[in-house]
C-alpha cells in the first residue's frame, strides 16, 4: 500500500509548486501619440478705405497743397488718442480697420478735426478749413529793404491789446505763413535797435494776403576821427541815446552801422578814457557817416 501511493506523493510535490504561482497581467498595448491639430491663426479683420479731403469754406475746389493729416484711433479710458495714420499729401487714402477715429488737418496754423465710424466698406470725408495765407516784405520808399534786414512778429489782438498772444515770430521776408481766418497785428523790425513799424491786416479763407511794411529808417556807420574823412579810431565805444537821454544802441569797434527810425539823436564816443559826444540827425532813406571828431569840448 506505502509503495503504491509514493509516486502519487512525488506528483503531488511536482505539481504543487506550478500551481501556487499565478499569472502576471499582459502588458497593453502602446497608444500612438498624435500631435494636436495647429491653431488656426486669428483672422485679420477686414480693412477700410479711407479716402480724405479738404476744402476752404464756400469753395468745392479741393486744398492742392500745405496741408498735414493726422488719424488717430480712440484709446482707453485711460490712455491718450493714438496716432494711426499722418500724410503730408493734399487727399491721401489710408487703409485702417474698423473703429472710432478722429481726423486732424492742419494748413499751418489753421486746423479741422472730425470725429468719424470706419466700417469695412471703407469711406470718404472732406473737411473744412478756414484759414487763408500771408505774406510780408519791407521797404523804405519804393526800394526795397533785403530780406536778412527784416523779421516780423505776426499777434493774435485782443481788446485793449495789439499783441495780447504771439501766433508766430521771426518771420522772414516772402516767407508764406498760413493762418486762421481773422485779424492780425503785425510788427516789424528793421535791423536791430528802434526801427520798428506795426501794421492791421485781415487774412481770409482761401486767399493769400501780400504786405509791405513801409519803414521810415536809415542805416549810419559811426566813427570817431581826428579830423572829417580821417582814419577811424579803433576799439571806440559807442553810444547812441534819444535827445531826452534814452539808450537806443551801444557798440564797439572803428566803425559799426546801426539802422535807426528817422529823428534825431546824441552820439557818444569813449576812447582812451576821453568822451566825445555830437547831435545827429536821421533822415529816411538817407545811409551815411556819422563822424565824431576826437577834440576837447
């Protein structure tokens, strides 16, 4: 019976171990990885055409030149209008996406502005400007004075007063000033010291206002001799005074020129410590030499 069952045992011993273990779990299978699909780009939106102009009031003839456009789109609550688009041609077109702008032309110192929707279908504005231009020379009779001799200063009145705000100084002769439609006060100054003249003039939308300034002035050169037509002293010092004692002009050198309005005058001249003083007279048109001679009394 005990030899019977030993091989039974020995299987039972071989089998036993196979069975207790168990089955690891297959591994799964790979997932391929697909890239996302790109992002599609934000399409631009579409763009308008607009397509700008300005006119004088009362004229349909369009400004051919002198003008600046300015676009500017509409900022935050917090931030200042943004310059978008600028031109210096008469009717410019500019592309711009839909929105609120604000057109600006300026024709020197006359200026338009409107307030305008864009929309995709793009648009056209015309503005008004009501400004016109000036132009200045000088003369003294019928010759006239060269231009790096004269510069104006072109105010703005107000009641009471001629030069309540200065719109534009320096102005050269034949410079071409363009302003708003109104009144003007304009000063000239020919040379350096007292001649000065003033003039009223009106400038007018779409038209160019041409002045002369008539000044009533001469140019002298001063010189301290010892005798008429002697050599000039050099390194004098000049003074130049109304007759009531008011300073006009002081130089130094052998002989300096000084333009002066028509009237009459003191000379001083101070050289080697002696002082010499003569009475002159200016007559307008009439440049000369105005000689002091270097004698006691």
């Amino acid at each position: 019976m005990r030899a019977g069952l030993a091989p039974f045992a020995a299987l039972l011993l071989l089998a036993g171990p196979a069975a207790a273990q168990t089955a690891e779990p297959l591994p799964a299978p790979a997932v391929p990885l697909v890239p996302p699909p790109p992002a599609t780009p934000a399409e631009a939106p579409a763009m308008g055409t607009l397509a700008l102009s300005a006119a004088f009031p009362g004229d349909a003839r369009p400004i051919r030149s002198g003008l600046v456009w300015r676009v500017f789109g509409e900022g935050g609550p917090d931030r200042q209008p943004q310059l978008v688009a600028k031109s210096t041609a008469a009717s410019p077109t500019v592309s711009l996406a839909p929105g609120n702008y604000t057109i600006h032309v300026a024709y020197g110192f006359a200026t338009a502005s409107k307030r305008i929707y864009l929309g995709p279908r793009g648009g056209q504005e015309r503005l008004a400007v009501a400004g016109g231009a000036l132009r200045l020379a000088g003369a003294i009779g019928d010759v006239p004075i060269a231009a790096g001799r004269l510069s104006f200063n072109i105010y703005l009145p107000s009641a009471g007063d001629s030069e309540a705000r200065l719109v534009v100084g320096n102005v050269k002769t034949g410079d071409v000033v363009r302003l708003p439609e109104a009144n003007y006060h304009v000063v000239s100054t020919y040379g350096e010291s007292n001649a000065i003249m003033r003039v009223d003039l009106k400038v007018e939308p779409g038209r160019l206002t041409e002045a002369t300034v008539n000044h009533r002035a001469a140019t002298v050169t001063l010189k301290l001799v010892a005798a008429q037509g002697g050599e000039a002293f050099a390194g004098t010092a000049f003074s130049v005074l109304t007759p009531g004692g008011d300073v006009i002009r002081e130089a130094i050198g052998a002989f300096p020129t000084v333009t002066l309005a028509e009237g009459d005058y003191v000379l001083i001249a101070r050289h080697d410590g002696q002082v010499y003083t003569r009475d002159f007279k200016v007559e307008s048109g009439l440049d000369r030499d105005i000689e002091v001679l270097a004698q006691a009394g």
